[in-house]
C-alpha cells in the first residue's frame, strides 16, 4: 500500500533563517504531488505541485520554493523565512487527474 | 475557477444526534467533489468522493453525501454522531478539465464539536 511521509513534525525556525521541509511518498510510481499551506483557523491553500521530476508549478507567488529531485520526494524550501510563513504545511499525492489526493501528517512551522 | 463554501464555521451536535454538514460550490459543469476530514494537527482524511453516477455516495466511518446539481451542493450526512466523530471537515472541488494535477479548492472547513 502507499505511504506518504513529512518531516519534520513540527519546526520553530527565526525569521530570515532558510527552510526544507521533505516529503516522500512509497508504493507508487510516479505520482502527482502537491503541497498546501492551512493558516490558523482556514482552509487549504494550494502551494505548488508536480507531475514529474524537475517539473514544478506555483501557484500563488510567495517566499517559497518547491523542488522534486527524485520521482518520489518533494521539497518545500525557503531562503529567509518571514513571519507571515507560519502555518501548518501538508504534502499530499495523487495517483492521476481524477483520483482523490492523500495527504500527509503536516508540519507545523512556527516562524519567531 | 471553482470555489468552494461551507457556510457554518462551527456546529455542535449531541452524540447519537444525526448530522448535515452543507457545502456549496460554483463551477461551470458536473466537478469532482470531495468530503476530507482532519484531527487536530494531523493532516486530511478522505471520507468519500463524487466524480460520477449515483448522486448518493457512501464513504467511511458511516458518512455519506448527496450531491445535487440544481442547488450546487454536496452536503455531507451522518445518521447518528460518535464522540470520535469531532472534527474539522472540508469540502473541496476539482475541476475535470485539470490536464495532469488534481488541483483541489478547498472550502474553509466546519468545526464539528459533539455534546456528550
């Protein structure tokens, strides 16, 4: 079966420190990935996501960056860390367009 | 673009109590539409899902949802409410003319909370 890991769990880093957050999916191949962002007391917003290795799409401009270097693994990065990226990050997959996404644990980020 | 509503922030419901959760959405043809469910600080769980056919799906843990065309709705339905069931709960939308990724629009959840 398939299983989607983030890590860490949770993170209090200072503002204008960098940032990677990774996530990693088993028991698929070649997989749509996505992360999402949730703000306190709000709903999900989608971040970026990808279809292949090295093919990543942004969907609102903002401090952060994705890459997916392996087919299976997808990173959220930042080079200075601000504030107003506080909040719980969740990575998810999907296995083609019309199939539901399965998200992972999250990671809290608490920027100080 | 879709969107997604759920216009109660909130609801308290006693245990054993039947549930409706409401969700509206806006797009311009049949899209998916899905029930996800978190705990908190964990992440989402899918509790049923709509692309197709019978308008009256079942999902986990007893939950089901209709979707209805003419109001632009899927609500999400229990029958009879557990003290586990307490929760946040999201309705989202994809649009099936996505080429490659599902991109999900989520509503802003509702806060289920059970009376004992």
């Amino acid at each position: 079966s398939q299983t989607i890991h983030q890590w860490p769990a949770t993170l209090v880093q200072p503002v204008g420190s960098p940032l990677s957050l990774e996530c990693t999916v088993e028991g698929t191949s070649n997989p749509n990935l996505y992360w999402y962002r949730q703000a306190a007391g709000r709903g999900l917003q989608l971040l970026f996501y990808s279809v292949g290795i090295g093919q990543i799409s942004s969907e609102v401009p903002q401090n952060l960056s994705a890459s997916r270097p392996q087919d299976r693994q997808f990173i959220l990065s930042s080079k200075k860390l601000l504030l107003s990226d506080s909040g719980f990050y969740l990575c998810a997959w999907s296995v083609r367009r019309n199939s539901p996404l399965h998200f992972g644990n999250g990671t809290r980020l608490t920027v100080t | 673009a879709q969107s997604v509503t759920q216009p109660d922030i909130h609801i308290t419901v006693s245990e054993g109590a039947s549930l409706e959760l409401r969700c509206n959405y806006s797009y311009g043809a049949t899209p998916y539409l899905f029930w996800y469910v978190q705990s908190p600080g964990q992440g989402l769980q899918l509790l049923l899902k709509y692309f197709s056919g019978d308008t009256l799906v079942q999902g986990i843990k007893g939950f089901e949802a209709e979707f209805k065309r003419s109001q632009s709705s899927f609500n999400l339905r229990k029958p009879s409410v557990h003290w586990s069931d307490a929760a946040e709960y999201f309705c989202a939308v994809g649009a099936r003319e996505n080429q490659g990724a599902q991109k999900l629009v989520f509503g802003q959840g509702t806060r289920l909370t059970i009376n004992p």
